[in-house]
C-alpha cells in the first residue's frame, strides 16, 4: 500500500507541474525525494538509496554523453549548412497534392540522420508546416505527419537516445534492435504513406507559391559538399561503428566545413557547439537557431534523474507488488498486452518518453526475454508517448511548429505501428500456449 502511495504523490506533483506549468524536472526531483523517504520509511539507510540511485544514473551514462555530442552536432550542421541543404532541396520537390506525404518523408529521412525527435521538428518541420500553411493546407494534417515522421527515426535512428536508452536497460545490441524495428515497421510504414497520400489529394488547398527556402540559398553556401556530414551518418552507421565514434567524426567534418565553406570562424564555432546556433539574419534565425550542449541540459536532467528511480526501486522494490499482478493477469491475456497498457500509463504518468520508458521496463521486464522486450519497447511507448497531450514528446514538437493538439489524430504512424504489432504480439503469444 505504501508504494502505491507513494507513485500516487508522484503522479500528484507532476499533475501539479502540468497546471502550473513547472519545468516536469521540479517534479522529478519531488519524485526522487518521495521515494527516498519510501525508502527510509521502509528500514532501508539513506546512503545506500543514494548510492543505488546513482548506479541508476551509471546506466545511462553513454545516453547522456550522446546528448552532448547530439547537442554539438544539431549545431555544427546547422552552422555548415548541412540541415539547411537538406531542408531546401527537399521543399523543391513539394507540391500542395503530396506535401503531407513529403512531410512525414522529409521529416522521417532527417530524424534518421540527426536522431532527435524534437530537433527535426525545429527544423524540418518547421520548413513544412510554414509551407504548408502558404499553401493554405490543414495545418493538422502538417501536425500529424510531423509527429509521424520526427518519431519514425527516433524510434530507429542509430544517434537516437531512447534506442540507445532502451539498448542500454535491455542490455541487447542497438543495430540487432535497429534491424528488428524495420521489419516490425514496413506494412505501417507504407499504410502510413498511403493514408497521407490520400489526404493531401482530397484535401483543398490554395496554390500559392512559396520562397520560403531561398533565404537558404541567400545565406548558405549549398554545395553539395555540406551533404558530407550526413553522408557519413548513413555510411559508418551501416558499417556498425560506434555511435559516439561516428558523431565525432560527423562533428569534426562539419567543423571542418563551417570553417572553410560558410566562412565561420573559430570562436563562433566553439559559441554554436556551447549554447547552440544563431544566425544575425532574423528570418533565418527564426528557422535555424538551436542545438548546443546547453539545449541538452534539460533532456539530461530529466533523463538522469528518471534513471535514478530504478536504482532505488531495485534496492526497496517497491514494484514487486505491482509487477506481480501484472505477471498474474500476462499469463490470463498475453504479456505483450500488458506490456502494451503498461506502456501507456507510463507514459501518461511520466510525461517524458524516457521514464515511460523506464517504467515500463521495470514493471515488465521480466515478462519476456530481453531481446523481444527491447522492441516491445520500441514499438510500444517510444511513439505512443507523442500521442499524450501533457507528454512533453507530443507538447514540444508541436509548439515547435505553432499547431494544435489535434494534430495526434493525424499522427497515423504513431498509433497503427503499435496496433499492428500488438495485434501479432497476442497472435503469436496465443499459438505458443496452444
């Protein structure tokens, strides 16, 4: 009973940050105190909750280091004219009939190179959803094929942290889940296509035309050199080198190539890698600006403080009662459909995708082998944390782009992928039992 409390408070305080609009890392923090008290309440010395906390923390280690190097790199592509490259020869090829299409493509194809959920919506998304609305197209269709596209690579991208957070708790191989997620992901993947297919030729538009891009060609040197950066993604990730290794090289390039190619100087490279791209054009500025180690700092908090909790849930197992009903009814239904509403509270609960994540692995880990959890995962909370309104997955993107909360019934990818998957996940878990 006191543990069910205890999560109750939590939840208290987070609902708390919501309304008020706190940062959710004042509730975090509240969390952490509430389960340390749990703790000493339940005879267990404050040191060793601490100390268990941090191993909570080492578990996570690697994701927060990539968090730098994705703060540094999301900067230094901006700055070398990478991001805006890709973002103005990709608005070449967009016409109001197929922009929806194009952009959960663009915007799925750039989440992939850059690995962040929320920095191909600052960007990529923006573009699409001001040429959309030049267009004069539903802005929530934009919405949701944004939503759709920036979680397509942050659930498979090799640079992103929750595949790299869910290889971590898993302890599986990061490429083997990669692998996995694609073929778990292709019927969606097309049915998800074709639904926005549809919609941009039944939809109504005004054709207008757009130059919202030539303020890249204006600013930028786009020689197809500034592609380099994000060539090399694709290429050392596909010969499996180490993710670090291969945005360290990625960085160093674009480095190299604001240097000489944008003219940047030394100083203004190192500002950028720190506290994030600017640009003094202001239109530009409003398009472009971001990135930077600092821009991390508060993922991190949340992330490392989220990891916490399970070093002291271990240590005062204060989920064994909750993981063992949950045990109890996985063998009356099925586990991946525990798994499944598990996913859903946690990520209603923890209003960040990476305690749902977390959370859900604590409550079901155990359900099934760790390869099979480790995509459960992938297919379950990484894309249904950017279906709940207050989850910061969904809040953060799409403030990014000035659009709606009405966009997530639009985000056709998010729900079906989970959908389908469950669907064979109760299937197959049923023929086993047979």
């Amino acid at each position: 009973m006191g543990s069910i409390i205890a999560i109750l408070l939590f939840s208290l305080s987070l609902i708390f940050c919501i309304v008020l609009k706190f940062p959710v890392v004042y509730a975090l923090i509240v969390g952490y105190i509430i389960f340390i008290v749990y703790g000493l309440i339940k005879g267990h010395k404050l040191m060793i909750l601490i100390k268990n906390s941090f191993k909570g923390i080492l578990t996570v280690k690697n994701i927060l280091l990539v968090f730098m190097l994705i703060g540094m790199i999301t900067a230094l592509w901006r700055a070398s004219g990478t991001i805006a490259f890709i973002v103005y020869m990709g608005s070449k090829l967009i016409s109001p009939s197929i922009l929806i299409l194009l952009t959960f493509l663009l915007c799925a194809i750039l989440s992939v190179l850059i690995g962040t959920s929320l920095g191909t919506a600052a960007t990529m998304g923006v573009i699409c959803a001001s040429i959309g609305k030049a267009m004069g197209v539903n802005p929530y269709y934009i919405g949701g094929a944004v939503l759709s596209g920036i979680y397509f690579g942050d659930r498979c991208s090799p640079m992103s942290t929750s595949a790299l957070l869910i290889s971590e708790l898993t302890k599986t191989d990061l490429y083997k889940n990669i692998k996995l997620m694609i073929k778990t992901s292709i019927i969606p993947i097309i049915a998800t296509c074709a639904f926005y297919l549809f919609l941009g030729f039944k939809s109504t538009s005004l054709e207008k035309s757009t130059d919202v891009t030539n303020i890249f060609n204006e600013n930028y040197n786009l020689s197809i050199i500034v592609i380099i950066p994000a060539i090399l993604i694709i290429i050392l990730s596909m010969l499996k080198v180490n993710v670090k290794k291969t945005m360290a090289v990625s960085i160093i390039i674009s480095f190299i190539i604001a240097t000489f190619l944008q003219k940047e100087n030394l100083s203004s490279l190192i500002n950028y890698c720190i506290f994030g791209y600017y640009h003094s054009n202001e239109k530009l500025n409003l398009m472009m600006k971001g990135g930077g180690i600092v821009s991390m700092i508060n993922v991190s908090l949340i992330v490392g403080i989220s990891s916490s909790y399970s070093g002291i849930f271990k240590e005062t197992k204060m989920l064994n009662a909750l993981k063992f009903y949950l045990e109890k009814f996985s063998k009356k239904i099925t586990s991946y459909f525990i798994i499944f509403l598990s996913a859903i509270i946690s990520g209603v609960i923890a209003c960040n995708q990476s305690l749902g994540i977390i959370l859900t692995n604590e409550l079901c880990g155990e359900l099934v082998e760790k390869q099979k959890m480790a995509i459960i995962l992938e297919n379950t909370i990484v894309l249904m944390a950017g279906l709940i309104p207050w989850n910061i997955a969904m809040e953060v993107p799409l403030k990014a782009i000035d659009v709606g909360i009405m966009s997530g019934v639009y985000a056709f990818y998010l729900y079906f992928l989970p959908l389908w998957n469950l669907f064979f996940g109760i299937i197959a878990e049923k023929k086993i039992k047979i």
